[in-house]
C-alpha cells in the first residue's frame, strides 16, 4: 500500500466536500428528536448504498427531546438593547410574560457564595473568562442550580468560547434535583462583559428574559453504519466515525458534520483505490452526543459480543481543521506501533501521536478495553464557532478536510491491514 497514493487521492477529490456542504444547506442544524436530523439521516444511508458500502442502515436509538421556541432578552436599565441569546440545551422555560429582574453579575462560583445574600429575586449572570473548556463549561452545566440554591429566578452565562464576534454559543445544562429548577442561557462575550463593567461602576441592571423552552416525550433517532467487509478476518472491526446530531443553530459543520463526512470518505476512498484490508472497516455516525450521549451508549450495548474483536475505534469531533495527528488511549505496546504508523502521515504534517484518544462518542468502547484513537487538529479556532450560529459551512476549508480524510484514512487502513492484531 502506497500511503501517498491515498493522500494523493484525498487531496484531488471535491466528493466529500460537497457532500458536506450538501448536508449543511439541505438539512441544517441537526438536534436531537427533529425532522432535520432524521431526513438527513435517510439522505446519508441512500449516499452509502451507492457508494457500495456494505448494509448501510440505522439502528434505532431513543433520543431526548428539547425544543428552543422563541427567545429574547431586552436590557432594561440603564439603557435599552435588544441582547443576543441562545437558550441552554435542557432549559425550561420562563413564566409566559418572561423575567424582568435585576441582575447580580458574579465572575465565579466562590464570588456567587460571596454574594448570596445579594442573589434573591434577581437574575445571575456568570461572566466567568473561557480558560479551558472543560473549566469553562462547568457554569453552562452547573450555573442554573448553583443560582437557584440562593433564590435567583433565572441565571446567564458568558458564552464558553475563545473568541466572539456578538456569537451566543448554546450548548447542554443540567439541572440538581434538590435545587429548583429556572431558566438558563448564554449571552456573548462582549454583552457579559458590559454588564460587568456596568456593575463595577454602581450602574443598577435591569434585564427582560423570555423563554419558551421545552422538553417532550422521547423520540426515535438512528446511529448510522455501513462497512467495507475484510478480506481475512471480516469479524475484527476498526471503527471510524463522529456524531451526526448537532445543536439546533448554524449547521453543525465542523461540529460535527464534517468529521463524520471525513470517516465516511476515507473509507470510501480506500473502497474506490481498489484497497481490501485484512479486517472490516465500520463507519459509524453517531446519533444524540451533543444532549443525552444516548448513540454512544446504544452501539455499545447493541454490538457488545463484537467488542473483543473491536480492534480500534477511531473519532473525529474537534472540528476538520488541518490535523496534526491522533491522540491515543491504549498500550504502550500499541503505542509504538500507531506511532510507527504515524511517520506515514508526515507528508500532510499530521504525524503526531498524542497522549488521551478518549472522545465521547468512543469513551464507553474505551471502558470496555478498546484501544481509541481521536483526530487532533489545529483547533485555535475551533470555540470560535462551537455551538454557534457561525458554524456553518463555508468555514471549512478544503484542503483543510481533505488532510483529514487521508490522515483517517491511512491510519485505519494501515491498523486494519497488519497481519497481527493490535495487542490491547
């Protein structure tokens, strides 16, 4: 196998990136329990079967069901503004005439115990800084109940991201059972920021919050797979994918549309290069990451007896920015064998092998001892559009995704053609 050839097939082939752009502007944003998702899910499958994938199909998944309805926030004090908003994932929704309450701006959680007497009757906002996301994102999980334990009828965060151009970003809550539950919603940097100021200087604020957030019954979705069988040991499967659900904003293209178009694609592409590996390579979209992580959860308890032949699972969902390698969680012995294999992928410079492959979608493969692999890219932009409106398609950059592609694509074919297993 001449990896050059994949990457040279990768990079001249427009395919797979308008498929993308197909996705995004014929379906939109792809949330959980919505018609969008599902008629995507359909277009994918018909795709699959002309590619000649073997068994495109979907396995039925019961996913939760939020819907946004309309929203709005007005300042009210000191000056009137119309606010960009986005309602959070799992929210309920304000009384029918909205909120109009004085707002307590806190920059931490420790600040909100500081100031809890201050909290009653008033609406928070955590104008926390973005440090790290999994730092940050803990006010979007965690704020509403934090405010409530204190008496605020409703809580707002400054959006989790790196950088805004007036860009809400939305994203799933939860709430504490023992903890009342209220509104909850992000609003931009540069407005939390403001408000901020304001309190700073004395100014009293005074904001109008209208949600009509829901949550309904359950509803039917769909992990979708289909295989290209191996030549010799068809039962052993390398796994290649992402999540196929989005928020209900922008169109989910980086996030996560186009890594699972790149999984679908490098596996295509080995078919179309005439490429058979020993073992079977199975891509996988997974359906519900982004609100309940239910797809993940379904392919595992649907193909557990499979699982001790899973030989690798590999993840796309940080965006389809120029890779630059993968990370991984498995043996040192495998270790030393995917960096072996990594040295073909320095032609497209993506040739790093990172230590911590878990991702959300292959975390409860990992915890049934599968070794997991996922794509790392030049992510610097990435929480720009993350959750956004912004994240639409004419963000990717093609030369961009292709690396991906054939960087998926050599790693899975290579891993999946060795004549031995890799040792767990």
């Amino acid at each position: 196998m001449d990896s050059q050839n994949i990457i040279n097939a990768a990079m001249n082939d427009s395919t797979a990136y308008e498929r993308l752009a197909y996705l995004c502007d014929t379906f939109g944003p792809r949330l959980s329990g919505s018609s969008n998702l599902e008629k995507a899910l359909d277009w994918i499958i018909s795709e699959m079967r002309l590619d000649g994938l073997k068994m495109p199909r979907g396995e039925r998944v019961q996913v939760p069901t939020w819907i946004r309805g309309n929203e709005s926030l007005d300042l009210i004090l000191p000056f009137k503004k119309s606010m960009a908003m986005l309602g959070l994932g799992g929210s309920i929704a304000t009384p029918k005439g909205g909120i109009k309450a004085e707002v307590v701006v806190v920059n931490s959680f420790d600040e909100l115990d500081e100031k809890q007497n201050d909290v009653r009757g008033k609406i928070v906002l955590f104008n926390a800084p973005f440090t790290t996301y999994g730092e940050t994102v803990q006010y979007r999980y965690k704020g509403a109940s934090s405010a409530a334990r204190y008496g605020a009828l409703a809580s707002l965060i400054r959006s989790v991201g790196s950088w805004s151009m007036n860009t809400p970003h939305t994203g799933v809550m939860t709430y504490d059972r023992d903890q009342p539950k209220i509104p909850h919603a992000a609003i931009t940097m540069e407005d939390a920021m403001m408000l901020g100021r304001l309190q700073e200087r004395g100014e009293k604020i005074v904001l109008h919050l209208r949600m009509e957030a829901r949550s309904v019954a359950d509803r039917w979705s769909r992990n979708v797979i289909a295989e290209l069988p191996g030549s010799e040991f068809p039962e052993e499967i390398v796994v290649l994918g992402g999540h196929i659900d989005s928020w209900d904003v922008g169109q989910g293209a980086h996030d996560d549309g186009g890594g699972c178009v790149a999984a679908w694609q490098a596996v295509k592409l080995i078919k179309e290069l005439g490429l058979q590996p020993k073992r079977t390579l199975r891509v996988v979209l997974w359906t519900n990451e982004e609100n309940g992580g239910r797809g993940n959860k379904n392919y595992r308890d649907e193909h557990f007896d499979e699982l001790k032949n899973h030989i690798l699972a590999i993840e796309s969902d940080g965006g389809v920015f120029n890779p630059r390698g993968f990370g991984f969680t498995g043996s040192d012995e495998s270790r030393d064998i995917l960096t072996d294999i990594s040295r073909l992928l320095l032609p497209i410079d993506a040739n790093a092998i990172f230590k911590g492959g878990r991702a959300a979608d292959i975390a409860p493969l990992n915890d049934e001892g599968v070794p997991v692999m996922s794509l790392k890219v030049e992510g610097s932009k990435y929480f720009w559009y993350h959750h956004t409106n912004a994240d639409t398609f004419d963000k990717v950059d093609i030369m961009e995704f292709n690396r991906c592609v054939a960087a998926m694509a050599i790693m899975a074919y290579v891993v999946a053609d060795m004549d031995d297993r890799l040792p767990r």
